[in-house]
C-alpha cells in the first residue's frame, strides 16, 4: 500500500440537490422531506441522503427483529433509496479524474496500475454509511477485485462501528472517525512502508515461507513461468547461491503488532488466490511478477552508470510497472546506493514528486523505511 494524501478534492464539485419523477419526489414527501422546488421534484442532496440513511437503519431494525410486514413507510424508503443511489452513482464517479489527477492511476490498496476501470472506492461502504457516499475525504482509487472484495463485504458494519465510538448513539461523524482510526487507511496511514511491507518466499504445501532479505532480492532470481489460469508463479530463486525452483509468490505482510494495519488484512484481501475458475482476481499474481520485474530492471541499471537521465529512466519504468511498495520493499532490501544516497530513499522522494505528476504523485514521504 502506498501512503497517500488525497488533498482538498480541487476538481471535484458535487451537485449539492438532486431532481426526481413523481413517485420518488411523493414518497420523499410522504417521509417529511420538503422539496426545494416542489414543481421539479427537487430537494436537497443532505436530505436524500439522510433519507438513505433511514432506509438502512430501518433494515437494520427489521432484519433484527425479523419483521416481515410491509409498511406505507417501509415501502416509500425502500422506492426513494433505490431513486437516491442511482443518482449519487453519477455524482461520485466525476471524483474519478480528479483523484486520478492527484493520485496518479494506481489501485490504492493493491498498487496496480490502472489504465482502465479507474473505480473510486468509498472507505467507509455507502451502503452502511450513506451520509458520506459522495464526500471526498471519503474517497480513494481502486481496481476491480480490490473494490469487488471491500464492497462485497460492506465492512465493517454499523453495529461493530459503534462499538469502537463507546457510545450508544454515535454520530455519523463519530463513526466516520471511529472507522478511520481502527485501520491502516492508504491516505491516512505513513507508516504503510514498515507496516505492510512485501515480502518473497515460497509456496510449499500450501504454507507461505519468506525468504531472507538476501535470497529474495539476488539479481540472478528469474521467473520461470506464470499461469493465468491459476495464477501460480514458478521461479527460480537462489539459496545458499544454488539455484531452487518452485512455487513463489510476494506478498503483503501484516505486523500483527500494529492492529489497524493487521485489521486491513482482512479489508481487501491482497493475498488470495482464490479458486482457480475465477481468473479475476489476479493482483498477488501480478504483485509476484513485478518484483521479480523489478529485479530484472535494477540488475540492469545496477550495471550502468547513474547519471540524472538513467535515474528518470529507471523511475519511468517504475511508473509502468506500478506496484509502488513492491518496489520499496526490492529497493530496501536490496540496499543499492546512487553517489551516497541509499536508491529507496531517492526513489521515494524523487517519484512522489509534486513536479512529475507522471510517477507516484503526492506519495506520503514521512516514514520512509
Ligand atoms: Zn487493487
């Protein structure tokens, strides 16, 4: 993950009502919402979205209490909140080239580039915190499977929240600072470089084994084969300088130390494979072969002489290659240096750079490993 600031949101201008036919704009009404402009159904977007919120905690009611019986009231909330999402649905999507602006198009979690498919990805879930589905400090860029595992789950869910807040009726703002505090968030947490770093090892009877810092950054280290249809990654790596070959993957390490970087383990679930008919998810498959990309690359460029020209190649490819904390972490353990200065450090400042908005934009540069 890569620490973030996803700024003040220059860009990105929510219309602040929304307009509707007249059975949403009448049920709105029958709830005790007044329009704004009764003759074109429109009202404020504070008040669609406390009506969604209302529809959620009355679900949240009748799930409970297993009630089953359809209220006038019931029915109008269930109508306005389905008229309420497909609009907002077309507010926050403009977020998304701004945040790609100011983020540069990576997935924010995973680290993938995104050359299409940009999502913007709400941290606290709009279907259990609606208030905030189209603020943006609620939001960040995601892909697919990344947005796909979080959204699924609707983690963490309003009543675990409220626990955090200690208080029996939190504000929506409690829960939003709650929900904040208690993970590792990519724009809110800079100690993302040692607490969720990337790591190689081997795949053997389906346990994970690091390698040490030495043997998974040897620059002889080669892949050997990738299938997509598992998304198994064969290599060949040395040990002891002996070259073994099998199974490999990079993956994300959680310290358990730190809890809300391990609460993110289970957020978005960087590390699954999955079953093998899915083919969709592919991001530890992709994670693997960027490091073993990236060694390719600093075996080269360790072999060159580095001048400004070589150094601004070296981080084009990095732009290409995306994957930002794999390459931290390579670069960390690899330990290389350019004159004095250790590569990862230059990495991270030269590539988060506020002049070259084409590499890793507005990177949080405060805890570099
Ligand atoms: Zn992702």
């Amino acid at each position: 993950m890569r620490p973030v600031n996803t700024g003040n949101g220059a860009g990105y201008n929510p219309r602040d009502t929304l307009s509707f036919k007249s059975t949403a704009s009448d049920n709105l009404k029958l709830l005790g919402y007044c329009p704004i402009d009764n003759t074109k159904g429109k009202f404020s977007l504070t008040d669609c979205l406390a009506a969604w919120l209302r529809y959620r905690q009355t679900e949240l009611e009748r799930i409970h209490s297993k009630k089953k019986t359809k209220s006038a009231t019931w029915t109008a909330l269930v109508q306005v909140k389905n008229a309420i999402e497909n609009q907002v649905g077309t507010i926050y999507k403009t977020a998304a080239v701004p945040l790609s602006e100011q983020l540069g198009t990576f997935c924010s979690y995973c680290g993938q580039p995104l050359y299409t498919s940009v999502e913007v990805e709400h941290v606290l879930p709009k279907a259990n915190y609606p208030t905030f589905s189209t603020s943006w400090k609620n939001f960040v860029l995601a892909c697919g499977p990344c947005n796909g595992k979080k959204g699924k789950s609707d983690k963490p869910s309003r009543s675990e929240a409220i626990l955090w807040t200690n208080k029996t009726n939190p504000t929506e703002g409690e829960l939003y600072t709650a929900i904040r505090a208690h993970y590792s968030w990519p724009d809110t947490q800079p100690m993302a470089y040692r607490w969720m770093p990337v790591r190689l090892g081997w795949v053997k009877n389906g346990s994970w084994i690091e390698f040490s810092a030495s043997e998974s950054v040897n620059l002889n280290n080669i892949i050997l084969s990738t299938s997509l249809s598992t998304r198994k990654v064969i290599a060949q790596v040395y040990i002891n300088n002996i070259p073994k070959q099998g199974e490999v993957q990079a993956q994300v390490v959680y310290d358990k130390s730190k809890p809300t970087a391990f609460a993110m383990k289970g957020m978005v679930n960087l590390n699954l494979i999955g079953n093998t008919a899915n083919t969709y998810d592919r991001r530890m498959m992709n994670r693997t072969v960027a490091w073993f990309h990236i060694l390719g690359l600093i075996k080269v460029f360790s072999q060159v002489k580095m001048n400004a020209q070589t150094w601004q190649t070296l981080l084009l490819m990095a732009r290409v290659t995306g994957f930002y904390s794999t390459w931290v972490s390579v670069l960390n353990l690899s330990n290389l240096k350019f004159d004095q200065t250790k590569w990862v450090d230059k990495f991270v400042s030269d590539s988060a750079s506020f002049k070259n908005p084409d590499f890793f934009p507005n990177t949080v540069t405060t805890d570099v490993p």
